[in-house]
C-alpha cells in the first residue's frame, strides 16, 4: 500500500473548493491537472462542422449567436443559458449582451471614456465599466 502525503490527500479532496478560490486555471495554479477535456454542453447544440472554441456569444432577440472558429451559428436559447452550457473560466460577460472568451482579448481601449475590448479579429465590443478591473488584470497576467 503506498503511503501518500497528507498535502497531497486535502488538496485532492479539497479541490472544489480551491478551484473556485484560485480559479481553474493550470497557468495560475500549476498543481491543477489540464482542464482541455472538460465537456463543453454547448458543443451539443452546435452543428458538428462547428464543433470548435467558443470564441464569443452574442444575444440576438430570442436567440443567441455562438461564434467559434469555424463560424457563427444561431441557436434558439437566452445567452444566460448559452454561457451555462460553457465552463466559467473560459470566458465572462464584458457587457449584458456579450460573452467572450478569455484568450480572445488582445486590448482594453477607451473611447470617449467608454472602455472596450479588442478580440484577434480586430474587433471591437464595448465593455461594462464594472469589469474593466477584471480585463486588465487578465491583460496583465497574459502577458506574464
């Protein structure tokens, strides 16, 4: 029988709780194995040639627009059950009606005072002012 340190045996059975302190992700806690192969119950309701990363979700009237890699795909739900069907450190909400994945911010700018991001496309969506914080900490630790 292998003897297995007591460190060791609390973080295993504590790592729920530490997850939702420290966060999911492997860059920030290293001890954390890999998430990569979390089902996503988003991918269900996507066609199968759009089975790919999330990039971002849009509400659009009673439906919602989920943007991944491969294109955009209208589903018949409310964005708030859309990003419930998405892990939570993938992304957040940057403004009411917007979704966005993390790794798709590449800057926070202000216009006439309104912050807003930039995702890899060029694109630019306004962001609510209560998350700024959030975007620049995020901008911070990516750049390492």
């Amino acid at each position: 029988m292998a003897i297995v340190p007591g460190t060791v045996v609390t973080v295993y059975f504590a790592q729920g709780m530490l997850r939702e302190a420290l966060g999911h992700s492997p860059d920030r806690v290293p001890i954390w194995r890999p998430l990569r192969n979390r089902p996503i119950p988003l991918m269900l309701k996507l066609p199968q040639d759009h089975c790919n990363r999330v990039r971002r979700t849009h509400a659009a009237n009673q439906y919602v627009e989920v943007v991944t890699e491969t294109g955009m795909v209208l589903l018949r739900l409310s964005l708030t059950q859309a990003v419930a069907m998405v892990p939570p450190d993938m992304g957040w909400f940057c403004h009411r009606s917007l979704w966005i994945n993390w790794d798709e911010v590449v800057a926070l700018t202000y216009v006439k005072g309104q912050p807003q991001v930039t995702d890899r496309e060029g694109r630019v969506f306004a962001v609510s002012r209560n998350h700024v914080p959030v975007i620049k900490e995020w901008l911070v630790f990516r750049r390492g």
